[in-house]
C-alpha cells in the first residue's frame, strides 16, 4: 500500500466555524450544508452531482428558486440530460475559469476516477489546467471505457486500486462507512499531484492490473472474442473477460456479455456504457428486455420476474450485477433483435 504523504494542496474547507472534512457529502447533509454555506455568502460548486434531484430537500432547507438557479450554473455535472456524453471532469475543466473568488467543493459520495478529477480540477485548478489532457483520459476511461494514453492509464488503475481495497483500510470503498470514505477520498486526493508529476512512484498499486490488461486485450485480439452479432451488437462469451477490453477491441455499440448457466437460461449484461451510445437513454430498453423475459416467461407458463427481481443478471436500470442464478430465457437472437429494435426507434427521435 502507498503511503500518503503530506498534500501538496490544502483540502481544508470551512463555512464560519464548521469544518467541512471532505469534499464527498451524505445526500442527507447536502441541502443543510449548502444552506449553511450561502448564508455565510460562499459560492457553492457541485461535482458529479445529479443535483437536479435534490430539488426537493434544498426547497425544504428553505433555498430560494433563485439560489437554486445560480446552484445549478456551478453544478459540474453529466447525469439526467446535462453534459451527455461527457465526464464531470470535462464539464469542471471547461468552467474553472469561471471560479472567482471563495467557494467549496462538493461531491458525491461514490468514489470513482471522473469523481476524484473533476473534484481536484475545481479544489486545485492551477495544476488541473496543467495536466488537463492526463485528467480528462483518467475520467473518461473511468467512466466510458475509452483508451487511455500511458500516464492516464497507470493513475486510473492507481485510483482503482485504492478505491477498491489497497487503501489504509484494506476495504473497497462500498463497505466503507461516510467518515472512512470520506478519509479514502482525502487520501486518493492528496496523492493526486504525485500521481500527475510522477505516476512511477504508484507502480506497485497500478503494474498488476495493467499487466492483466495488456494479457488480455492480446489474447481477444487474437481470438476475436468480441463477436459481431448484429449491426449494432457484439456478445463475449468469455465469462469475467474485462469491460474495458471488450469496449475497446469492438466497433459495436452495444457489447454484452453472454454466460450460459445451462438448462436454456443465460446472462446478459451490458459491459459499462459504452462511449459510442453515451449520448443515448438506454434506460428504457432494459425496460424492453424485462418486459420481453416475462412475456417469454408466461407464454412458456413458467414464474415472471418480481419487480425486486433483475433481468439476466442486470437490473432493469443496468445496474450491478444481482441475482445471477435467475438467468434469462432469452436467446441471443431475441435479445439483439430488441437491442436493435430500440435503437432504430431511439434514431427517429
């Protein structure tokens, strides 16, 4: 495990005599916090945050529609329709020239790579502006899978590791309770700098993965295990086979993975979100899938899906992965003609 060393930026924030520990916030306190912050006359900046749907909770913290209106100006944000197809990161790198005097930053209480960018570009935008193009190939790898130049590369699979388990307290950061999370996001923050000016210094956390990686971008290239299904589909077969390679190595839209769990059941899911189609709402065509198992389902008299139930392995929304040995009933062919189905419907809009 790497040791922290001192930060190289200072991430003390503090609204009168409330000290705010971390950048990351509970949902819970984001309205109360905000609420403290302008009525102490400091400018707010939200990071990766679906701020839109807090609307409710900073109405009821009693912040006027036109303070929500001047929020929503420094939300750096890509979620529900904002910024589509971009990272947080990108959106903060293209508006922290626009931060005039003292704010504070926060940010969702997932810990991912465009989360830690995007928060150090608005906590620290001087070196940020150095390093933009390295920041914006971290977030956009972390999020959408892209290739990554070298230095980029090596600090998302540091980030990575971090978040996932090498870290002081030996836990990816899911299992972490708010104040160790919030002492994770401090830690990977503080190595930032380091990890722009001398990525080197992190190989042991990042050699191993990136080792894997290259073995295994080979090995489907080799293999062709990214197999053109449909126009707009590939399928791996392989089970466990990295997102990231996968994405990489098709011309696809859509790649998923196909696991056969015998007895006519598979898995299905979709491997991350795909660069090609972030500018799409793919939330409804999960919904098609569902409705297509279940009608599937009936016709053959067997059990639907209950609502708390997810399809094929994925929830309805394309979440993580969940109840694995329920399996779908559909076959590979049914489930590229729906993918397919929705896509040209999606292309009229």
């Amino acid at each position: 495990m790497i040791k922290v060393g001192p930060a190289r930026f200072s991430l003390k924030q503090q609204i009168g005599k409330l000290h705010i520990k971390s950048p990351i916030i509970d949902h819970k306190w984001l309205a109360p916090t905000i609420k403290s912050a302008l009525d102490s006359k400091m400018k707010v900046v939200t990071v990766d945050f679906a701020l839109g749907r807090s609307r409710s909770a900073l109405q009821n913290a009693g912040i006027s529609e036109t303070n929500i209106a001047s929020l929503m100006k420094f939300n750096f944000d890509h979620h529900d329709g904002i910024n589509t197809g971009k990272t947080a990161t990108e959106v903060t790198l293209s508006k922290i020239s626009t931060l005039k005097g003292k704010y504070i930053v926060l940010s969702d209480s997932v810990i991912d790579a465009d989360n830690v960018c995007a928060t150090f570009a608005a906590m620290n935008p001087k070196k940020a502006k150095l390093h933009a193009d390295v920041l914006k190939q971290v977030a956009r790898y972390g999020d959408y899978y892209d290739e990554a130049g070298d230095h980029a590369m090596k600090a998302v699979l540091t980030i990575d590791s971090m978040r996932f388990g090498k870290n002081k307290f030996g836990k990816p950061f899911f299992l972490l309770n708010q104040a160790q999370k919030e002492q994770l996001f401090n830690d990977i923050l503080e190595n930032m700098p380091k990890m722009l000016d001398s990525i080197s210094s992190f190989k042991e956390l990042y050699e191993g993965e990136l080792g894997k990686l290259s073995a295994a971008r080979e090995r489907a290239l080799a293999k062709n295990l990214a197999k053109p299904v449909s126009v707009s589909v590939a399928v791996v077969t392989e089970d466990a086979f990295p997102r990231a390679v996968a994405y990489q190595i098709s011309d696809r839209q859509i790649v998923i993975s196909m696991k056969d769990l015998g007895d006519g059941k598979f898995n299905y899911n979709p491997v991350g979100v795909n660069p090609r189609v972030a500018d799409r709402d793919l939330s409804g065509l999960w919904g098609k899938l569902r409705e297509a198992e279940n009608k599937k389902r009936l016709q053959l008299r067997m059990r639907a899906l209950d609502p708390s139930e997810s399809w094929g392995g994925r929830n309805v929304a394309g979440g993580s992965a969940k109840d694995q040995a329920i399996g779908s009933i559909l076959t590979l062919e049914e489930v590229t003609k729906i993918i397919e189905d929705y896509l040209t419907e999606q292309n009229k809009r």
